[in-house]
C-alpha cells in the first residue's frame, strides 16, 4: 500500500494529506483558502478515492466547497480532481511536493 502524506502542489493549489485526511487551499498572490477539507482514507490500493467533506471546516470558507463528497483519482504521481467554481469546472493534477 502506498501512503500519501505529505505536502502536494498544483497551479493556485497547496493540499496537504495526513493520515486518513485532506486538506486543499486555493492559493491566490499572497493569499490563500480553504477550499476542501475531508477524509482520505488510505488503508486501500484503489484508484478512485471518495472523501467525505468536514461541513464544519468548510462552512465558513467563501471559496470552500459544496460538495458533500469529492473524488480523487490516483493517476501514476498524479492524484486529479474535479474542482467547479462560478459555472466552470477545471480538472486538477495535484503532485507531491
């Protein structure tokens, strides 16, 4: 089984798994916020991973999600998501830092 902690970076994207979570900023400038925070359970060797959101952590954040689960897919070094904000919805290739 392959673990996944640690720091992982994209364009205007910072996430950091620890355990079985994640948590993903969106980074602007100088600037950042919270825009995913949920589980990531790691105890499988599957390629699609299902993270549940933490409502709380994310109810308060202007740019957070809304999703009540969020998909991961583990794509070689690569784990890609789905983001959709304001009507446009952009794929993510988030690697290891």
């Amino acid at each position: 089984m392959t673990s996944f902690d640690g720091q992982w970076h994209a364009k205007n994207f910072d996430a950091t798994i620890n355990g079985n979570s994640i948590e993903i900023q969106l980074k602007y400038d100088d600037s950042s916020s919270l825009y995913w925070k949920g589980s990531f359970p790691q105890d499988t060797d599957v390629r699609e991973i299902t993270s549940v959101a933490d409502k709380a952590a994310l109810e308060n954040s202007i740019l957070g999600s809304q999703d009540s689960t969020k998909v991961f897919t583990i794509d070689g070094d690569n784990i890609v998501f789905e983001m959709s904000m304001l009507g446009t919805t952009r794929t993510v290739h988030l690697k290891k830092v």
